[in-house]
C-alpha cells in the first residue's frame, strides 16, 4: 500500500501542465513546479518532466497547487500568465496572475480563493430574477461536485421560487395546475442531486438558515405554502400535507 501512494504522488509530478495560447514558442511550452517547506514554486519550460533548465527563474505559487488540476494560460496582449489551481475534490479554485516581463521574468501580481459555488449561486438568481427557469436548471444541473456545495439549501429555495413563477404564469395563461406543476419534475430532480432531498425538504433546520440571504424566513414560508395550495389544486393532497408539516416543523408551529 505504501508503495503505490508513493507511485502515485511520484506520477503526478509528471502530469504535463501546458501553458495555453503561449506566443513565444513553435514548441510547447509547460508550467513546472518545485515543492519547498513553504509552499510551491513554479516556472516555464519547454519540458514538463523538468531534466531540461527551466525558462524562467521560480517564483512563488501563494495557495494551494494541485497540479492534478490545474490549467495555464497566457494573454499575450497582456502579458499575464494565469495559473489555475482546483482543489481537491471541490469546483473551488485558487487563481494566481503573473506579469511575463521582458526579460524574461515572472512577477506576481494577483492571487486569491475563488468561490466558485457563490458565483454559480448568483447566476442562478439571476435567472430567477429573469424569470428564465430553463437557465436556472441548466446552471444548478451544472454544479460540480455537489456534495461540496456550501450553498445547496439557497439554490433550491431560488429552484422553488422559480418553480412557482413559471407555474403561475401558465395557469394565468389558461394551463391547468396539473400542466403547471409538470416543471417541479425536473426540479426536484435537480433538488436531489444538490441536497439529496426534494426541494421542500432542502432546508432542514432555520437553525442553519443563512442569515445573509436576501430571502428570509418568512418569505420562504410563503413559498412553502404556495407550493402546498399548487400540489392541492392538482388533487395531490398528501403531498400538499407533507409541504404544510415540514413548513410548520421549520416554524416551530
């Protein structure tokens, strides 16, 4: 077992990272990495395995390296070298810009985490806020690796407010309740692949509750119980209970 632990950190030093869209090269050219007590360091080459003397001097990588995820990329207008840097097992990244000087040297300009999971978020509350339920679920079916998605709860309440618009607006346009709740199919569909439950049943606590989230409790009740009169008007009375028991558990009622 040692043995292939050791085999595999051995391999992912010669995972080729190549530098995208470099002009200064007819060869390809890779980002190489140094691993010291403080961190990583990282370079140019023109060979991933590092036997031939790299491009440029070392300079310091600030956040986590996972070269098994990671991507370069070069703006020649620029000059700055983009260095991607996925952790594990998560769509978060860290993000460190570099100026490519003219001699040849590489100068930190920018790094910091990247929240990818917030700004999936705020995409789909966008769509929400644009009445677009198709982009919405387009976007929450998108979310890599879900189970490390911190804003799992908020996305389905938008998924229910968005629900529940595209509902009201087929009925005020003559559909039947029967045809205006087909959408909460591939909503909860979506609910369970971000939260493992249907999308009522997202938020298991208000203890939890984001404080921060523009829709606050009271208002997600109101969802609550608009979504329970639609599954009524339907003829699906035990599921409208089920939706009327988890609201007044939630509210303490």
């Amino acid at each position: 077992m040692q043995f292939l632990f050791i085999a595999f950190i051995i391999s992912l030093s010669l995972i080729p990272i190549e530098v995208m869209d470099y002009p200064y090269s007819d060869d390809t050219v890779y980002l190489v990495y140094e691993e010291t007590e403080s961190g990583h360091r990282i370079s140019l080459s023109s060979d991933y395995e590092g036997t031939i003397s790299p491009m440029t001097e070392y300079v310091e990588y600030p956040g986590l390296f996972n070269p098994a995820k990671a991507a370069v990329t070069f703006d020649e207008e620029t000059r700055v070298l983009s260095v991607y840097s996925q952790y594990p097992f998560s769509a978060n990244y860290y993000l460190a810009t570099y100026r490519f000087d003219d001699d040849g040297y590489l100068s930190l300009l920018e790094s910091g985490g990247h929240d990818y999971y917030f700004d999936a978020l705020e995409q789909i509350e966008l769509n929400v806020d644009c009445l677009d339920l198709e982009e919405a679920l387009n976007t929450a079916w998108s979310v890599m690796y879900p189970h490390a998605n911190p804003y799992s709860q908020e996305m389905c309440i938008l998924l229910l407010k968005a629900g529940l618009q595209h509902s009201d607006s087929l009925i005020t346009a003559g559909e039947p309740p029967e045809v205006a709740i087909e959408c909460f199919e591939e909503i909860n569909d979506v609910a369970r692949n971000l939260s493992s439950n249907q999308v009522y049943m997202a938020v298991q606590n208000l203890e939890y509750y984001p404080e921060w989230f523009f829709i606050q409790p009271e208002d997600y009740f109101k969802l609550l119980d608009e979504y329970a009169d639609l599954l009524e008007k339907t003829g699906d009375s035990q599921e409208a209970e089920n939706v009327r028991l988890v609201r007044m558990e939630l509210a303490g009622e």
